[in-house]
C-alpha cells in the first residue's frame, strides 16, 4: 500500500477581480439600503421571527409550559394549581400561535419582496446577456465568413442569431402550464 497524504486546498487567491469586488460591495450596500429602509414594525416583526425561529425561543418554552403542566398536575407540592383543565394554557398558546403566524408572514412577505426584486435583477441580465450574445454571434458569424471559415452547423448557428423574445417565451410557458 502506498502511503496517502490528505488533500489540501489551494490558497485563496491574493485578491479579488475589480469587477467582482465592486459587485460583492455594491450587493452588500443594496442589502444595508433594504435593511434601513424596513419599516419600524417590520424590524419588530423581524425580530421576533429571528427570536421565534432560535433554540432559545423553544428553551423558554419548554421550561414555561413544562412548569406550567407539572404545576397544573399537582406534582409541586404546596403550589397550587391554577389550570387544572389546561384550558388557560390551551388559549395561551393558541394566542401566541395566532401572533407568531403574524409575525413570520410578515417577514417572509418582506423577504418575498426581496427576492422578486432580485428575480427580476436576474432575469434582466439574463435578457441582456442573451442579447449580447446574439449580436456576438453575429459578429463571429461575420469574421468567419470573412476568413473563409466554414461552419458545420449552419442551421444552429442561424438559430443562435435569432433574438429572444421574453414575451413570446413567456406566452409559451403559460400555453404550455394550460394544457396540463
């Protein structure tokens, strides 16, 4: 057997491209700009999502309704019981269930609306670049010819020339989605 030495990873690069750390700056002051401009009460909400979704929040919870439930079945003894039915309980946390419903739906609507923008972001640079790559396969197209270049493909290349249009792939999309 031979011996085996492990697998190291290659060092980071020294630095970033220009171009990609302007675009990781320009991402994370977008993000800053989004955060600040979160309204008062979507903060709050945001908050207690972030509060509500942490092992913290179920923590607090079991030690509350375990107590809650060993006080309530009359194992401490010299405590009384306050609701012996549960029924408080019950209603206590059907209360809070309501509110914390509240709460998540509103910071994933804010979130939702976050990443439409960013879909939409995407999908505009997916058009251009497209676009682009069209007039390039033009100009490509015309280099070749000018170099007596020939092309195997010329049926897929005269394809490839071809301008997408998003409304009529969307269109397609949604004929498709009808006839299931």
């Amino acid at each position: 057997m031979s011996a085996t030495t492990p697998t190291v990873p290659p060092p980071p690069p020294p630095n970033l491209n220009s171009a990609l750390k302007r675009n990781i700056d320009a991402i994370a002051e977008r993000r800053r700009q989004e955060a600040a401009s979160a309204t008062r009460e979507e903060r709050l909400a945001q908050a207690i999502t972030s509060f509500t979704g942490s092992m913290r929040f179920v923590y607090l919870h079991v030690a509350l309704y375990g107590t809650w439930i060993v006080v309530n079945l009359g194992v401490v003894p010299g405590v009384p019981r306050f609701d012996p039915s549960f029924v408080i309980l019950a209603m206590v946390a059907s209360v809070e269930a309501i509110f914390l419903s509240t709460f998540v739906l509103i910071s994933q609507n804010r979130t939702a609306a976050a990443a439409d923008k960013r879909a939409d972001l995407d999908l505009h640079i997916n058009l251009l670049t497209e676009h682009e790559l069209t007039k390039l396969s033009d100009v490509v197209t015309a280099i070749a010819a000018h170099l007596n270049v020939r092309v195997n493909d010329a049926a897929a290349i005269e394809e490839i020339k071809r301008d997408v249009a998003p409304e009529a792939v969307l269109d397609e999309l949604n004929e498709g989605k009808e006839g299931d």
